[in-house]
C-alpha cells in the first residue's frame, strides 16, 4: 500500500471528496489499482493506494496534487511551499498558515507582523485579514524564510507570484468573493439559481474546495453573499470591496 497525503483539504460540505474521485479516476483510470480517500490531521486529504500499479500511481498522484512536506525536518529555507491559512485573526502578531507539518508535531508556519507591515502598510492583523478578503482554508503559496528546528519555529513570506496576484486583486477595482469549504460547481449553482450569474465577471478555483469570484463593475460583494450564502450551507465567505 502508498500513502500520499496531497495538497487539498476537505471540509465544510465534504463535496470535494466526489469531485477529487472522479479526478483520480481520470488520472488512474487504466492503472491496476484502487485507491481511498480519506481526511488526515487539520483535513489534508490522505490517499491511499492498493494494487499491482500503486507505485507509479502514487507517483502520478504526486505529480498532479502535490504532496505536503510531513516532517518539519524537511522544510527547507529559501523553498516555496503550497499551504492555507488557518486560525485567522485568532492572534495580533501575524497569520498562521498550514503547509502539512504533522512530526514531531502538527506545526503551523508564521507570516509575522512585521512582514505583513512591511508588504501592505501598517494596520492591524485583523484589519488587513478584513480588507483583503481571507478566509481559513484559502491556499496561499509562500517561501520559507527562517526555520528554527530548536524551537520550531517556521516563519514565512508570500512568493513572489501570490504577492502580485494579491496586489492585483487589491488594485483591480473589482469587487471579489472567495468561498471555501464547497466545490466550485455548488457555487455555480448557487449562483444559477439566484439569478447572479450574469454579475460574475470570472470564476477561478483556488483549490479543491475554494472558488474566486470576480464580479462585475457595479456589482457589489455584499449584496451577492447575502443572496448565495443561505445556499452554500458550509461554506464561508470572505470579501474585498471597493468603494462606489
């Protein structure tokens, strides 16, 4: 048997794990092999593997999903890593991202304050989560910059990609949604049937279970989460708004 423990969460409606069978079933479809899924520590999406082709399945499962680093002794700085945030705004002096440090203990990496003041200007932790739209779960890509194995400690930075599509999503003047915890076709729906379709400019997703919305000049992200969040039961919702 592989295990291979890949870089999505499954959580809020649990509909990603649906959506991430039918994935591995285009990807492992003519392999001799069987596969579960299942959620490990903090929701990560464990794979497990079973069958004559296990091992270039896991390897093609690798490959596609990614695979979280497990040890903290293999978290190299200088290294970007895909991870999400998690606890927001649960303290003052930074936000905590999850990038799969399970040993020696489950580990959470430290965008500190002082770089998140640097990057976007002096205002409170809260305040910037707020105004930037992020919710828990929302996939982040960051560097390693410090790792203190003593104390085990991990600090971080955006890579330099996610800082300019966040820049860009501050800039744009569009007003924007991201949803988390449902897969992006219930979103779609939820949408459809709401009749708020036509007000979506772009729909990206982030992630297994966390969609992007970018919506029309003039349309505005409150009305819109008051109109599809009672049909995203699960989900949570995170908003950067432009002023009219």
């Amino acid at each position: 048997m592989q295990e291979v423990v890949i870089l999505e969460k499954v959580y809020g409606d649990r509909s990603g794990f649906l959506k991430l069978d039918k994935k591995l079933k285009a990807l492992l479809g003519d392999l001799e092999v069987e596969w579960r899924l299942s959620a490990v520590k903090k929701q990560w999406v464990k794979v497990s593997l079973n069958g004559e082709d296990e091992e270039i399945s896991a390897n093609l499962v690798r490959e596609e999903f990614g695979e979280i680093p497990y040890r903290l002794k293999a978290v190299e700085e200088g290294k970007t890593y895909r991870g999400r945030f998690i606890d927001l705004g649960k303290v003052g002096y930074g936000a905590y991202v999850d990038i799969g440090i399970f040993t020696p203990k489950p580990k959470d990496a430290l965008l500190p304050l002082y770089y998140l003041k640097e990057t976007f200007g002096k205002m409170p932790v809260r305040e910037m989560i707020r105004k930037f739209g992020w919710v828990d779960n929302l996939p982040v890509e960051v560097t390693v910059t410090r790792v203190e194995f003593g104390a085990r400690e991990v600090e971080l930075a955006f890579s330099d990609a996610q800082l300019k599509r966040i820049k860009s999503w501050l800039s744009d003047g569009y007003d924007k949604l991201f949803v988390t915890g449902t897969i992006s076709e219930n979103v779609e729906k939820a949408l459809i049937r709401t009749g708020h379709s036509r007000d979506v400019k772009r729909m990206e997703e982030l992630g297994l279970m966390e969609t992007l919305l970018i919506l029309k000049k003039g349309t505005q992200a409150p009305g819109i989460i008051k109109e599809i969040g009672p049909h995203l039961k699960g989900a949570v919702i995170g908003a950067i708004k432009f002023e009219e």
